[in-house]
C-alpha cells in the first residue's frame, strides 16, 4: 500500500457518476502510460472506491457493477486510473520529468557509444546537449518512444550508435570455474571449452559497458584473460 500523505486522487466520471481512489501519483501514472511491471501492491493506499473521497462517501456494490460490471477493486481501480485522470501536483509532474530525464540519459550513455571513436558517450556531453537542443521530457509518451526521437535529435550535433559490442573472451584454465559470477550477468551467445582447458565465450554487451566487463574479467584472473571485441548491429 501507498501512505496516504503522498498520494493523490486518480478520478474518472462516468455520466452523472464519479469514482474515486487513493494512489501513488509516480505508479499510477507510470501505470496509465503502459509500463508493465507496476507492483499493484504499492500503487493503491486504500482497496476504497469512494464517489467522494474528500467526504468519505464510499461507492455503492450496486454502482460498482452497474458501471465497471464487477466489484471486484484492482480491476475497478485499474480502469479508474487508464480511462480517468490522476491529479498530480506541478512539484510531482516536475519530479517526474526530473526522474525521467535521468532516466534516458543514463540509458543513453549506458546503451549508445560514438561510432567514431568507439567510445561510451559521457554523460555530461549528453546533459550539455539537451541544453543546446533545448530538449524538453514528455511525459505523455512512453519512455521507449521518447528515447528514440531524443536519440534522432542528438544525432544532429554529436555522432551516436546503438550498435552493441561483442566481446570475445578466452579465460584461462584455472580461472574458469569463477568466471560464471561474471559472464552471466551479461547477454551471453556463445560458449566453448578450448583443448587447453580454456573457456572461451562471446558476450553482446551495450558498449557503455564495455569497461566495466573487461575490469570484472581483469580481476577475475589477474589480468591473464585475452579479450578482443568487434561490433554487432
């Protein structure tokens, strides 16, 4: 459940009917604009359907089922919150905008690298860019969308890929048996014993991560690890 002090109303009307709900104004709004991993556990404060909440005055079963076709609260709360509105404050919205902008820089420095060099694209080059562009969040979209036009608008002041790095890594004999607290954590393609004992495998990895692999590996076997990489679409 969600503490009542930090959620707000999420209200939808139908006709002359009004139903109301207390909830978490960052899930509820996550949730309307479609992510999938919402905890519904966190999202509501009270299982209440109120036609005034304000006052108390709880939504009568019968109008429950009149207008949703069931009593049954997560599944009434979850279309109040999709087909109504949820009545977050500017200090929240901005909050929100805040998280998110974090949220696509960090990906972005994470997931894109500059083709030229081959190098990770520092975080503080892209926040200097959103300023040149003038790039404002919107929260309407959904941040898969918004990572994609932010992208194509980067593109036209600094050079950007996506494309993904393939490492290739031959682990000596006497390391490989710890290798796998490193090489799993990662999007493994391919994997072989050599004749030698060795343990060679292929990773796929966002080349914003590329350092930090070949630090884990250095220090799994002590610098002893042959690393080379090449870039995949």
């Amino acid at each position: 459940m969600s503490k009542i002090d930090d959620s707000v109303l999420a209200r939808y009307k139908v006709n002359d009917n009004s139903f109301e709900i207390y909830v978490d104004p960052f899930l509820a709004w996550d949730f309307k604009h479609g992510k999938e991993d919402v905890n519904l556990d966190d999202l509501f404060s009270y299982e209440i359907v109120y036609t005034d909440a304000k006052k108390g005055n709880e939504a009568p079963k019968e109008s429950l089922i009149e207008v949703f076709g069931t009593d049954n609260f997560q599944e009434i709360a979850k279309e109040i919150i999709l087909k109504g509105d949820v009545q977050i404050t500017t200090v929240q919205k901005q909050q929100m905008i805040d998280n998110r902008e974090k949220e696509i820089i960090n990906y972005i420095s994470t997931n894109a690298h500059d083709p030229k060099t081959k190098t990770p694209i520092p975080s503080q080059r892209i926040i200097n860019s959103f300023k040149e562009l003038k790039i404002k969040i919107n929260l309407a979209k959904t941040k898969e969308k918004e990572i994609e036009e932010i992208i194509t608008k980067l593109q036209r002041i600094i050079p950007i890929s996506l494309e993904k790095v393939v490492l290739l890594v031959e682990i000596p004999a006497t390391y490989a048996g710890k290798a796998s607290s490193v090489i799993y954590k990662y999007d493994l393609i391919d994997q072989k014993w050599l004749p030698n004992g060795s343990l060679f495998v292929k990773i796929k990895i966002p080349s914003g991560l590329k350092s930090q692999l070949i630090s884990d590996i250095n220090n799994l076997t002590h610098g002893n690890a042959k690393i080379t990489s090449e870039l995949e679409n």
